[in-house]
C-alpha cells in the first residue's frame, strides 16, 4: 500500500513539473504560428535590404505586412485575449522585425 502510494504521488509530481506541455497541441499551434510569423518577417525584411530608412521605422512597416500571422500567433497563445499578452507580441513583432531588417543589411549578426 506503501508503494502504491508513494508510485502515486512520484507520477503527480512528474504532471507538475511541466505543465505547459500538458497540452502537446498548443505547444506545437503556438510554435508553427511563431515559426510563421518569423518566416513572414523575414521574407519581407529581405525586400528592404538596400533602404538606407531607419531600421526601426522599417521594422514597424515589416512587422504591419505580416499582421495576418501576428493575430494568428495571439489567437494561438493568447486563449484568454489578455491586453497585456497581446500588447506584448505586438511589440516582440516589432523588435523581431527591426531584427531582420539589421539582418538583411548585414548590420546584425
């Protein structure tokens, strides 16, 4: 009885420990919709390689040619439309996309 008990409690333990994969589903929509999202900026960053404009006015103008995939990102990781969350992937687009743009123009490594 022992043994089942303390079986029990090592198999509640090990649920615990990682709790943001008790949905294996999520993880993966939420990973394809970032690895999407970056796809989109980075294609589009490429087309704005030789623009002497600064790099984060051009970030913002990359990052509003991949809205679609944004709000497909906050929809997938944002199940509760959190204002927070929402404002925050906005801004992490931005700043991935100001990435980019540096990236193209070979100015970041």
């Amino acid at each position: 009885m022992r043994t089942l008990i303390f079986v029990a409690l090592l198999s509640l333990a090990g649920c615990s420990a990682n709790s943001q994969y008790s949905e294996p589903w999520t993880v993966r929509s939420v990973k394809q919709s970032y690895d999407a999202r970056d796809a989109c900026l980075a294609k589009h960053a490429a087309s704005y390689a030789v623009d002497g404009s600064d790099a984060s006015s051009v970030g913002r103008t990359v990052s509003s040619n991949c809205e679609a995939e944004t709000n497909a990102l906050i929809a997938t990781s944002n199940r509760h439309n959190d204002p927070v969350v929402t404002a925050a992937i906005r801004q992490d687009t931005d700043f991935r996309a100001t990435g980019y743009v540096l990236k193209a123009r070979g100015q970041y490594n």
